[in-house]
C-alpha cells in the first residue's frame, strides 16, 4: 500500500519565488530592448539575454517543483519526490531510519540547492541534512544510518505515526 503525502505551499515561498521570475522576465525584457534601441553592442545584450532567461527559467522549475513535492510512504521506504535541481528523489529504506521527530525548520549553511525549498544543508546541532521545504510549520526530522532528512508532509505527526507503525508492524518477511 503507497501513502501519497502532498505538502502545504506556503504562501510566502510560492510568492517570493514568483516574484524573482517576473522580476528576471522584466531583466530580461530589458536587455532585449537595450540590445535593439541602445550602443550596447548586439553580442553583449543577447548574451546578457540568453543568460537572465536561463537564470528565469530554472527559477520556474524550482516554482513548477514545489507544487509537485511529495512523500511517498510503501510497506518499506519512504521516497521524496523533489526536482533534481536540489539534489534529486531521494529513496529511504525504512528500516534504517533511526527516529523521526516532528521539528522546527532550522537555520541553515546552504551547500547545494535552492534557498526556501531544499537542497543539502549544514546545520550546526545535527551536520548535514537533505531538506526538502515548502513551508515553514510542518517540519519532521528523520535521522537514518545514512544521513539525515527535513521534509514537510501536510499533518506532520500523522506523517510520523505512519512511519513508525510501517516501521513497528512491518511483515517479518520485509524485513
């Protein structure tokens, strides 16, 4: 049996990235219009063009993949479905997790990734960590033999009830 976990947006996320796209669309727009009316030169202004348009589409992808985050709980792993563009889906067998506490979205030394929605960080009371964010309430930890992961499934402690009874009333021959 899969449990499909679609995480809250929040709001402030959602909007913050949708402004840095209009805000790049109208960088872009204007070295367009610098490079036909003005003595910017043809190769300075189209690189310049091509280059924000790049920049603008992968902030559209980052905002295209927050609404397609999920966490995917199976009788033995849990799967977090997140764009590659912060580190790729991740699989967790579920018999190396070693806890799962509902918390708090920590501060953070980003070391790949994408602020406001995840990537590998570096969190100075746990090391590094895998987060995959869209919003800043429902924060759960999970502490595995092989790293650790902050994810924001809707209802975060029936997220984690769920885990630990997938964990607790697994079938002896899954294990």
């Amino acid at each position: 049996m899969r449990i499909v976990n679609r995480p809250k947006i929040s709001k402030a996320i959602a909007a913050t990235y949708e402004v840095i796209v209009v805000f790049m669309i109208a960088i872009t727009a204007l070295f367009v219009w610098l490079t036909v009316f003005t003595p910017i030169g043809v190769i300075a202004g189209v690189i310049a063009s091509i280059a924000f348009a790049f920049v603008t589409l992968v902030i559209i992808l980052i905002l295209a993949s927050l609404y397609r985050t999920s966490y995917i709980v199976t009788e033995v792993e849990l799967i977090i479905n997140a764009t590659k563009l912060i580190g790729g889906r991740k699989t967790i067998i579920l018999r190396t997790i070693n806890s799962v506490e509902k918390t708090v979205i920590p501060f953070g030394i980003r070391l790949f990734g994408a602020s406001f929605y995840g990537g590998y960080y570096y969190i100075p009371s746990l090391g590094r960590a895998f987060l995959t964010i869209t919003n800043f309430q429902d924060g759960v930890l999970i502490k595995t033999e092989n790293g650790n992961y902050i994810i924001t499934p809707s209802n975060p402690l029936d997220f984690k009830k769920t885990i630990e009874d997938k964990i607790t009333n697994r079938p002896q021959y899954l294990s």
